[in-house]
C-alpha cells in the first residue's frame, strides 16, 4: 500500500517536498517537475484548494486502491464537475392548494337554474350539451396518460455540507491531466519502468526499463468525455482491449525503449540518443527520491 495506494502516494510526495525543503533529501528534480497537480478530495484544505482552482484543463477521477484502468473517470467540464460535486438535486415539494370555502347546499344550484330561465337556456339541454363536453372517465384517463410521456419532477439544488463531503469523497483523489503528451505516430504513450527492491537490510533496489505501452487511437481532446476516449487517453492494456480492432493489432500495444528512441530519433524530437538516456535518468532519480522518503516504512529484513 505504500506504492500502490493513490491517496498514500499522494501523502509521500507531499512529505518529498518536505524533505526537499529541509534538506533531509537532496535532489535536482522538484516533485512539481514529475507529478501533475493532484488533490486529495477527501482532505479538507485539499477539497477546497480544488474548488478555488481554474475551471480549466482536464481532469482525471481516481479510486486510491484500483488498477488496471478501473474507476477512472475522465472529466472534459471541470466547472460542471465542481457544480455537480458540491450540490445535490432534492425534489421540490408542491405547495398545499388553499381550500375553498364551501356554499350552502343548493343555494347557488337554485340561483343558477333561476338565472340561466331568465335568459332563455333551457337547463335540460344546456345538462345535456355539458355531458358531451365532460371531461374524461377515470379509465379514459388512465388510458390517455398512458400514453403521454411522464412529467419530470421538479427539482432544486442545494449546496452540500463540507464534512459530508469529504466523507462522500473518502475514496478518490483528481489529477489534471496532461494534455499535450510527447507522441508515438499520432498515439498517446507511457512508459511502464520498475522498481525492485529485492533487500532491505541491507537496501538493494534495482531498476528494470521496462517497456512502453501505446494507444490503439489517434490522440485528440474531442472526445475525451466519450465513452470511446478512454481508449485514447488511457493505455493500459485492459483498457485497449475494448478496442474493435484489439486481436489483430494487440503487437502495436508495446514496444521496447529501443524502439521508441529510434523513432524519436527519426521525428527529430530528440537530437540525440543522449537526450533520450538523460528522460530515463530522470525516472531513476524520481524512484530513487520515493525511495529514500518511504524507506523507513519498510520492513527491515535480511534477503
């Protein structure tokens, strides 16, 4: 849970810069360099930080213990997210009909008849002309109502309280996203590297480069709130399945290193190989920082 947990990664970059600030760690890099701008929506100060933050970019709602892609959710209209996020809808309650006074009985019939005879209306004819005008039987209401779509219930937005907020929020964090990624033939890339830590006592952490792992899709922003997009913005493999086409491109999923520098090479995006060693000695430095700041929660074991 140390590495894995989003909300407890979270907390340890927040303690790198910490660390980094006293002295107790000592790098090049700032985790402002490496880490996207992420709130903790289950932390108070974190929350309202959020909500005080641009209604701009892109965001991405994460679940702190899934992987795989699972429980992400893309949000294009942060504005909208926040409205939606800090009110909920309640149904508005129909104001009670004032009750009318009632007349004595027959009082007003009699005054009717007698005023409709002075007029010259025959009130048989006139009982016979309203029956034809009646309004509908209880079943010919029910059929008509039937068919007519129903009406939506009016509701009304109330603003929630913040304590019940970060309680509703217990499980997630929100990271903007970035949105201008370096590219791999029109495609969004990452880069799946590890960390090994094979001793603790004494520390022995390996580096393995691992492998890049590519969207099946063009990269564009259109359809970042589509169901289709995260096919395009997440390159996680269980997520590329769901694409049409998986079984007969899966190959194109994952390259090695290699592979990526020389077409980075090729599109003159770096000038020279040493650019590209100079990225990956970025990301030792990164897994070395978070190793030093979480080291001591380690269990400290022979082997």
């Amino acid at each position: 849970w140390i590495f894995t947990n989003k909300v407890t990664t979270l907390d340890t970059i927040e303690n790198l810069k910490i660390s980094l600030k006293s002295g107790e760690i000592s790098s090049p890099l700032h985790p402002d360099q490496f880490f996207p701008e992420t709130y903790k929506l289950n932390y108070a100060p974190d929350l309202v930080k959020f909500l005080n933050q641009k209604d701009e970019g892109f965001w991405l709602l994460k679940k702190k213990n899934t992987n795989c892609g699972r429980g992400i959710t893309l949000i294009f209209d942060v504005k909208k997210y926040k409205d939606d996020l800090v009110t909920k809808e309640i149904p508005v309650q129909p104001k009670p009909e004032l009750e009318t006074e009632k007349e004595p009985s027959g009082s007003s019939t009699e005054l009717l008849l007698q005023k409709m005879k002075e007029m010259g209306i025959d009130p048989v004819e006139e009982a016979k002309q309203s029956q034809s005008d009646a309004p509908p039987d209880e079943e010919t209401k029910e059929a008509h109502a039937a068919e007519q779509p129903t009406a939506p219930v009016e509701t009304t937005r109330k603003i929630k309280n913040i304590r019940s907020l970060v309680t509703e929020m217990d499980e997630s964090i929100i990271q903007k996203y970035i949105d201008k990624p370096c590219l791999y033939k029109g495609k969004k890339f990452d880069l799946r590297v590890y960390m090994l830590i094979c001793c603790t006592k004494p520390y022995l952490v390996l580096f393995n480069q691992g492998y890049c792992r590519i969207s099946l899709q063009d990269y564009n922003l259109e359809d970042f709130n589509t169901k289709e997009g995260k096919i395009t913005h997440m390159t996680n493999n269980s997520v590329q399945k769901k694409h049409p086409e998986y079984k007969d491109r899966k190959e194109e999923t994952i390259i090695d290193l290699e592979t990526l520098r020389e077409y980075l090479l090729a599109e003159n995006v770096i000038a020279t190989p040493e650019e590209f060693s100079k990225a990956i000695n970025k990301i030792k430095e990164v897994m070395r920082v978070i190793f030093l700041q979480t080291k001591d929660k380690l269990d400290r074991t022979y082997g």
